[in-house]
C-alpha cells in the first residue's frame, strides 16, 4: 500500500486498501498521491456532484486514456452526478471543410471519437449536447454554487467558476478530474484553502476607455502566471453587479488570464463574490503591485507575435 501523507478518513483509507476494488483502489492512490504533491492536508467530499472534463478529443493517439476509461466502466465506476465536456474537435454542420479534410479528420486524426463518446456516456456524460468549455452557462446547466467544491477540469472553466461563482477548484489535469468526480473526494491545498485564495497581486486598472478583455486578460496573466490577482479600478468599466454582459466580459477576460497565464482565480473590487464579502482583506501583507494604463494594453497588444507571411494582411 502506498505510504501517504495526508490525513484519511477510515473509510478513504478501506478504498485505498482495495475493500471496494482494486480499480476503485487506483483511482484513490492517484488522487491521494496528487494531493502529497502539493502537500494536501486532507480529501474533501465534493459539494457540486457533477463534473467537467477536459479531455473530449478522441485522437487516435490517446490509447492510454482509451484503456483507462474501459478499465472504469468494467469495474462498473461512473461519476453518480454525471459530467459536461470540453468541446468536440470538429463540428462539420457549421465548420465548412472539404470532402478530404472531413475524410481525414473523420478516420485518422480524431478516428476514436465515435467510441470514445460511448465510454463517456458509460461514465456519466450528460447528454449529446454536454460539450462546451463554458459548462457554467445557462444553457449548459452546470452551475456550482459560491464555496461548493468541484473536480473540475479546463483552464477557463476552472478559473470563471472559482471567480465569479465562488466556488473552489484546483486547476487539474485531464484523467485527474474524472478520478476526483467518481470517487467524490479532491486533495485540499491551492484554492480550496482561504490563505491559498488570497491575492499575491493588486491589479490597478488606471484606463481612459474601456478595456478589451481579451488584452486586460493576458496582460495580467503575463504578469502573475498562476498567482491570485486582485483588481482594482475595473468595475468602473463594467460595472458591480454580474449581470449577462458583466458575465460575459469575465468570462473572455478570465480565460486570457488562464491561457497567458496560469490564474486559476481573480477578485473584481465590488464585483466578484469574496471580493464584495472580503474587499481589499484579500490581499496578502506583502502583495505586489501593478499598473495598467491603456499605453501598458497597447504595449501587450503590440507584442502579440504576427504569424502571417504578409505581416500587413
């Protein structure tokens, strides 16, 4: 038996020991050994049953990922609250390609999806709508409420629902995000902690018109990585109550934070939900600052690389 650090629960420690399988068993020494490598204190049960999952490609290369799932579904595992999906990689109906190009994506690149979707309705997947990146959408269904805990996974996905939700969720991995959904427990470190939600950064948005939020996005995301930023000077532009539009502008502002970057979580002065509870008491005693100014958006923008050979076009 693998000799962890965290504290188990008698009952987390009887999966461990194979009393309810031996694949159940690996899904939990997985889980358990994850959270040593962040020094977890302890497994918490999650509150928001229904899960997200990154990995929704079927590419004919991901062979382990194939066996993993069909190791789950013969030991009879799936996630109880079911779980939406990242997007399919191709969409012919409205993405136009050639005979070729469909035939080519169809049998070699992504040869797998087809049964790759059976495993996921096996495991628990929604229905045949349940892909999407934005899970926590209306239309989608999937919304945690403030301080549920989550097994998600998808960088933007995580980051709007510890945000502007309030809910906790560490940025997982693919694999790691179905393990935590079925076995109903995620490692507690990072931002499922309140010292690990608390910002590193105080962003001062000092602008003379509204800020694109893609460019907002990844300037600050630049400049953090994965730290908490918290903003200030912002709902000046967008407002302090998270109406559609308001949602609408995090939502583009926080995957640019989470692709630039690495921000798992942000805080908007009188906007987002610890930062109207808590205000500026989320900063940390030796926070660090930085300022934004449309010349410091129009700088980033500038530095974006040009990929076209006609650099003009």
């Amino acid at each position: 038996m693998y000799e962890h650090k965290l504290k188990l629960t008698d009952e987390q420690r009887a999966i461990l020991n194979g009393e309810k399988g031996e694949t159940l068993a690996k899904v939990m020494e997985t889980i358990v050994r994850y959270g040593d490598l962040f020094d977890a204190s302890e497994l918490v049960p999650i509150s928001h049953s229904c899960g997200h999952l990154v990995t929704s490609f079927g590419l004919s290369l991901l062979k382990p990922v194939y066996r993993t799932m069909q190791e789950l579904i013969d030991a009879g595992l799936k996630v109880e609250g079911g779980f939406t999906m990242d997007p399919r990689p191709t969409d012919f109906e409205n993405v136009k390609c050639s005979f070729l190009e469909k035939f080519l994506f169809k049998t070699f690149l992504y040869g797998k999806q087809k049964d790759y979707e059976e495993q996921l309705k096996k495991l628990g997947l929604k229905d045949d709508d349940a892909f999407s990146c934005a899970a926590y959408f209306d239309e989608m269904g999937n919304i945690p409420q403030k301080g549920d805990i989550l097994s998600w996974a998808e960088s933007s996905a995580v980051n709007y629902a510890n945000s502007v939700l309030g809910a906790r969720c560490n940025r997982n991995s693919g694999m790691i995000d179905i393990f935590g959904s079925i076995l109903g427990y995620v490692p507690k470190f990072g931002l499922l902690t309140d010292e690990g939600r608390k910002a590193k950064w105080k962003i001062i948005v000092n602008c003379q018109k509204k800020p694109i939020p893609q460019i907002l996005g990844s300037a600050i995301g630049i400049k953090v990585m994965e730290d908490v930023p918290y903003i200030v000077g912002l709902d000046k532009w967008i407002g302090t109550e998270l109406n559609d539009d308001t949602k609408s502008y995090l939502k583009d502002f926080g995957a640019a934070t989470a692709s630039n970057g690495a921000v798992g979580l942000y805080h908007v002065e009188n906007l987002t939900p610890e930062a109207k509870e808590f205000g500026q008491s989320l900063l940390l005693d030796n926070y660090k600052e930085y300022v934004i100014d449309d010349e410091e958006l129009e700088r980033v923008y500038r530095s974006y690389p040009v990929m076209w050979k006609e650099k003009d076009k």
